[in-house]
C-alpha cells in the first residue's frame, strides 16, 4: 500500500516535470517566431498540410452534426411547441461547444498525429541533431512553423465547421423536415452574440490550437529515438491533445458562465 | 596515462565519463585529436565512437570530465554558445542525416543558405562542385529517400563541407561504398587534409584504408583509449590490440615497420 502510494507520487513529481519542460519548450517556441528570419515557407507548407487537408474532413463533419443536430434538436422542440428556436438551440450548440471542441479533436487526429510522426522521425533519422551541428536551431527551423501553424488554421477550421453545421441543421429542418427557412435564420440570427456566442468560441479555438501545438510538437521533439518511441508520441498527442482540450473546454466554459 | 605530446591539440577529451543509465560508456577517456591530422577512431561496435564523436559536437554532455574543441571547453555552454563553436565543425552522421523532404540539392545548399548571403547562382557553383568532389552528378532534384545507403553517406559528406569547417567529424564515411567509392572519399579527404589543413576525425571499420590514411588511431577499449600511429599500434605488444587490426595490421608493419625507428616512448 505504501509502496503503491510511494510509486504514484514519483510518477505525478515524473508528470509535473515533464509539464514543466513542456511550457519552457512552449517558450523557446514563441521565442524563435519572435526570432527574424520567420520561416514562411515552411509556415505555408504546414499550413498546407494541417489546414487545406483537413478542409474536407471538417466540412463532412460539421455537414454530418448539422443533420444530426437539426434532427435531434427538433425532435426535442417540437414537443414543447418550440420547433421555431431550431437555429437559436443550433447556432449556439455549434458556436459556443461543438464547432472548436470537435474540430480541436479533428485536428488533433488527423494533423496533430501527424506532427509528432514528423517531428519525431526526424529525431529518429538524427535530423534535428544534423540541422544542429549546422549551427540552425530545431525549434526556430522545424517546430516553430509547424506549431505556429496549427495555431493559426485551428480558428479558421472551426469557423468552417461551425458555418458547415448550420448549413447541416438548416438543410434537415427546412428541407426534409419542412421548417419555414425565413423563422430558422431570424432564430439563429437574434440568438446569436458577438461578445458572449462568437468570441467564446474564437477564445476557446485559440487555447485549443496552442495546446495543440505546443503537445504535439512536443511529443515528437522529446521522442525515445526510435521507430517505437515515435508511435508512442503519437498516440500520446492524441490521447493528450484530446483530454487537455475537454478539459479546457470545460474549464473555459465554466469561467465564462461566471 | 596521457603521454606528452608535442602536438597542440585541436581536439582534447580530459577525464571523460559517460554512463547511459546503468551502462558505462566511458570513465576516465583521455584522448587527443591533432590540429590538422587525420585521426582515425576505431573499437567494436557499441564502444562508443559515435557517441564520442557526438560529445566533440556537444550533442552528448559528458557526466564528467572536460571536452576542449578549437581552444573553446564545451562542458557548460548552453546551445547558443555551442552554435559559435558547430560554425567551425562539420560533422558526416552514420546515417547521413539528410532532412527528408528537401532535395538533395536543397540539403547541401541549406548552410549556405542559412549563414552566408551567397547569390543562388554561387551556391549552384559551390553545391556541385561539393557534390561533384563527392562523386555525386545529376542528382539535384532527388529526395534522400531516393538514394542509396552510400549516395547518401557521400550527399551527406558533401553536405558537411560545404562550409569550409576546420574540423570534420565523419561517422563510418566508408561503409556501404563500393571500392571505387572508397577510394575517392579517401582521397577527398585526405586532399581536404592535406591542402586546406583540415582536422579530421573519422569512426572506421574500413582496417586497410585506416592503416592508410590515418596519421593517428585511437583504439577505444576498457573505457578508454589507446592511440598511436598506425606502425605502433600495428606493433603493440598487447596481442589484443594485434588481434583487433588483423591481417591488414601485419600487412601494414610489414611495409611501414621501419618508419617506427623508435618512437615509442
Ligand atoms: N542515446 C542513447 N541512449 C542510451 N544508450 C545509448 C545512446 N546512444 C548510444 N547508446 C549506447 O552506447 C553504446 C555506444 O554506442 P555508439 O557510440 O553508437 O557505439 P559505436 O558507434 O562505437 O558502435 C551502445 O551500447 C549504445 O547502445
Ligand atoms: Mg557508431
């Protein structure tokens, strides 16, 4: 029992540490993109792979919650009578929870795995210690770009994911469920705030695109340098990428409401 | 241990201990490495070259001990201070260490690019003359992945000069070449040495072409490191440093014997 105790200490100390040299990591990030020459080329190339070619994902996502949200929250209105509210009950849902929360989750699996495969690789295969010897820093020539490029294209993403749903949501209740279009859109419009609804949702996709950023560079910089050590980071990200956003969203959420 | 040497030193272990958990590396290494020689570092496979040649490109920290490189101590200096000292080395990695998804001209060019202000059209003339030293023609374009082991090994080597370092480390430069290979990044490097006053410092398992090219091995073993020139290592009297350079050890004694004229102090 106390051995137990004992062991679960050490691992929570071995736990704060590596959250410790995961924010100073987070520090030399932010200090090589104040650091000029800033990559645009590699900037637009991550941006290219972590943000165009996550396009279609997100747009078939935020179609397919659409229809399912339309579906269920009409489903639930109609019994009080309230049917008209649809966009209001939509809009908000996706505005303020469902569009950054999923599209942070999207992103993480489908770009952010993908950085720490990369990044990881590239320890692996001693290019990050070969870019060293040539006097080029890694975080300022490989992480930072990429990072900064998550933080950039997540916002954007959940924008199209949230715009994406209440096409969805519009298409199923006006189209297959026979709402008046003109009573959906007025719903959703008079709903809907800048300071509380948009900007919410534009604060919590911005913590989910730097936590992302920030775990999954990360876990593929501090990789164990081999073919096992990278597949582990990569799962790792997905696994801490995805709780740390629920997490803050919660978190965000709760504070907003206060 | 260390026997005085009239040489000054452009590369100096001191009392070098390395543990990789509870696996010992090395515990107490002296070794030098001469300004402008040829120093061939050999010993089994997990002795430690590589790691070895890593701790003189400060990527590895030493858990004891001093490592001076070029006059500067490395022990201590954080990464930007360690870049001043990296400006002067140029190190080939086993596995080449290309970045992936540049070409192979982009990979040589990259230093050039990142620390001089060079035109495009002198970094084409220095990049394939680099390429061309090394053997490499009309492969500009190509991805590393779309090499072999050896076009690799010699892009990656291209790479490493192209700066002009005054210290080369080369990890394996030979192995996965075919004769013909060999013989030019041989006679490359030994032209570099002998032209431009380079120091170089290669792991090899090459026996003959050390014996040749080497003015100075380093044998690592126990820990630590025995070093001489060919001729006396060659003539050790410890059977199991003769047993470790072979038959091309004694073919080499044979030809060389006479140039010990006792040295050996
Ligand atoms: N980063 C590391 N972590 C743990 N062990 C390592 C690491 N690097 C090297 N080693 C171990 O150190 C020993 C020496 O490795 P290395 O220098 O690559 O040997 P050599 O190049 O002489 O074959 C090997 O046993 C290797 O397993
Ligand atoms: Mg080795």
């Amino acid at each position: 029992m106390r051995r137990g105790l004992s062991n679960l200490g050490a691992a929570t100390l071995r736990q704060i540490e590596e959250l410790g040299r995961m924010i100073r990591f987070g520090g030399r990030i932010v200090m090589a993109a104040g650091r000029p020459p800033f990559r645009w080329r590699s900037f637009m190339a991550a941006v290219y792979d972590s943000g165009l070619l996550s396009v279609a994902l997100i747009c078939a996502a935020g179609l397919t919650v659409g229809f399912v949200l339309g579906l269920q929250l009409y489903n639930t209105l109609v019994r009080f009578g309230a049917e008209d509210s649809l966009g209001t009950a939509v809009g908000l849902s996706l505005i303020r929870e469902l569009g950054p929360v999923l599209t942070g989750l999207l992103v993480t699996g489908r770009a952010g795995s993908a950085i720490t495969a990369e990044i990881g690789a590239m320890r692996t295969g001693q290019q990050l210690d070969g870019l060293r010897m040539m006097a080029i820093d890694p975080i300022h020539f490989v992480v930072m770009p990429r990072a900064m490029a998550v933080f950039f294209v997540l916002p954007l993403l959940s924008a199209l994911f949230v715009a994406l749903g209440i096409f969805g949501a519009y298409l199923m209740g006006v189209e297959v469920l026979g709402l008046d279009g003109g009573t959906y859109l007025a719903s959703l419009e008079a709903a809907v705030e800048f300071d509380t609804d948009v900007l919410q949702s534009l604060v919590k996709s911005v913590v989910f695109g730097v936590l992302l950023a920030l775990i999954a560079t990360w876990r593929g910089y501090s990789c164990e340098p081999h073919s096992a050590g990278v597949s582990r980071a990569t799962t790792s990200t997905v696994v801490t990428a995805s709780i740390a956003i629920l997490l803050a969203d919660y978190l965000l959420t709760a504070l907003w409401s206060l | 241990m260390t026997k005085v040497s009239r040489e000054s030193g452009h590369v100096e272990a001191r009392g070098v201990a390395l543990a990789f958990g509870r696996r010992q590396i090395f515990r107490g290494l002296d070794c030098r490495f001469a300004e402008g020689r040829i120093s061939v570092l050999m010993g089994g496979s997990g002795t430690g070259k590589s790691t070895l040649l890593r701790m003189i490109g400060g990527l590895q920290v030493p858990d004891e001990g001093s490592l001076q490189v070029a006059g500067q101590e490395l022990v201590g200096l954080d990464e930007a201070q360690l870049k001043a000292v990296r400006g002067r080395l140029g190190m080939l990695f086993q596995n080449g260490a290309l970045l992936d998804s540049m070409s192979v001209f982009e990979n040589v060019a990259l230093p050039l690019r990142e620390h001089t202000h060079l035109s495009e059209t002198e970094i084409a003339e220095r990049v394939h003359g680099r390429l061309s030293a090394v053997g490499l023609s009309d492969i500009d374009e190509l991805l590393p992945g779309e090499l072999s082991g050896g076009m690799l090994r010699r892009a990656a080597l291209a790479r490493a000069i192209v700066m002009e370092p005054e210290i080369l480390l080369c990890d394996e430069p030979f192995s996965g070449l075919d004769p013909p290979n060999v013989s030019r990044i041989e006679a490359l490097l030994t032209h570099l040495n002998r032209d431009r006053g380079l120091t170089v410092i290669i792991t090899s398992h090459h026996m003959a072409t050390s014996l040749r090219m080497a003015h100075r091995i380093l044998l690592l073993r126990n820990l630590g490191c025995v070093d001489g020139s060919p001729a006396q290592l060659a003539s050790s009297r410890d059977s199991a440093i003769r047993e470790f350079l072979g038959q091309d050890g004694a073919e080499y004694l044979a030809h060389h014997g006479h140039e010990l004229e006792g040295a050996e102090g």
